[in-house]
C-alpha cells in the first residue's frame, strides 16, 4: 500500500509501498485514465500511465527481489519496486499472458502484462542507468487484472487456478515490449493480453506483412 510521494523532476507518485497485515480490499479499479489500484486505499497518483484494469496489481517475487538486492548492494524490502504483491515461491517471470492465480479463500487475479520500467523507477531507486539495466535482466514482474474481488491480507497462500494453452510467459512479452519488438507478432495467441500490447502486436505484423 502507498501514498502519493513528490519525488525530483518527477511529480508525484504512488510507488513508494510499505507492508500492511490486511485486510485490504480488492476490487476491479475500471479503465485505465479513470481507475487506479485494486486495493482499496493503495494510491496511484499518474493515472494516465499507471492503474485502471490491467494494471490493477503488480506483483514482485520476493527472490527476484534478493538478487537485485545483492546486485545493488543493498536491502530491498517488500514494496521496494513499487509492488503490491510481494510473493515467495512463484515463478511470476515464467508466468503465463491469462494465467490465473488464486489468493486466500477469495481473489483470483489474472496475468495480463508485464511491467516496462520508467524514469520514475529509475528516480525512486536512485540508481544510474536502471532503466537499461532492469530491462537487460527482463526480470520485470507481473501486472495483473481482478477476476474475481475480496480480501486478502499477508501471508495468503497463492495457488494457480489457471494456465492457457500457449507459450507467450511474462518474460517473452517483456522482451517483446522492449528490446526485441520482432517478437511482437507472437503475443497475438494470448487471448488475455491487454488491448493495447494487442495493437501494438497487431501493426508489428502488419510492418511484416508489408516487408514480405
């Protein structure tokens, strides 16, 4: 959970997380421009880039997490990249695009896309060159819409419910999101993935089709 911090030559954001024991509140926030986090009382303040449906929570790996730790140096805690999730036990980079996990005895949550970094990120964990570096890993956690709301609270046991039928994981869409656009095309078999990734898939074929 998090309230809106000022950071330099950003503005105001709502990255800054802190643990809470619940229990909080899940619900669908709506469109993207208009609704922001899923948990009720969870700040995010850039509505134009960040929240509404199928960014309604993000989710972290606690062990993902310790690596980047001891990459920078330094302790990460739970809500250190802006996460509302921090999991243990869960492959959220091999993910799958509509892959749906259960939380506690009520949510279930759906991956919808991954997290591309931005200069707040960068601002916020005042490392040089994070942008570059977070996207070389392709490391980037898990943006996930509500399917079904409710509570939850710390320690919920997480289990997966769901897996589609195709091969397109959260690193694959990362990847194509960023520095492998050619792969783009291929995220079109993934029936959950966001609307906008879908266009953007959509004319990367179309530039393909044009170059055959």
């Amino acid at each position: 959970m998090g309230a809106g911090i000022e950071l330099p030559g950003v503005g105001l954001t709502g990255i800054d997380k802190r643990p809470v024991s619940g229990p909080v509140e899940v619900r669908a926030p709506g469109l993207k421009g208009t609704g922001g986090s899923a948990l009720v009382g969870d700040e995010v303040c850039d509505l134009r880039h960040h929240g509404g449906n199928d960014q309604a929570v993000y989710a972290y790996a606690r062990e993902d997490l310790e690596d980047w730790s001891t990459y920078l140096e330094r302790p990460l805690t739970p809500g250190s990249f802006g996460e509302n999730l921090t999991t243990t036990g869960l492959d959220i980079t091999g993910a799958l695009i509509g892959e749906r996990w259960q939380i506690g005895d009520q949510v279930v949550l759906e991956v919808a896309t991954a997290r591309v970094p931005c200069r707040t990120f960068a601002t916020w964990l005042e490392t040089r060159g994070w942008v570059r570096t977070f996207t070389a890993k392709a490391v980037p956690g898990a943006y996930l819409r509500v399917i079904t709301p409710g509570r939850l609270r710390a320690g919920d046991p997480i289990r997966i419910v769901h897996r589609p039928d195709h091969d397109i994981t959260i690193n694959l869409a990362f990847r194509a999101l960023t520095r492998e656009r050619d792969l783009l095309p291929r995220l079109l078999v993934a029936d959950a993935l966001p609307d906008e990734e879908r266009q953007l898939a959509l004319r990367r074929r179309l530039i393909e089709l044009d170059k055959a």
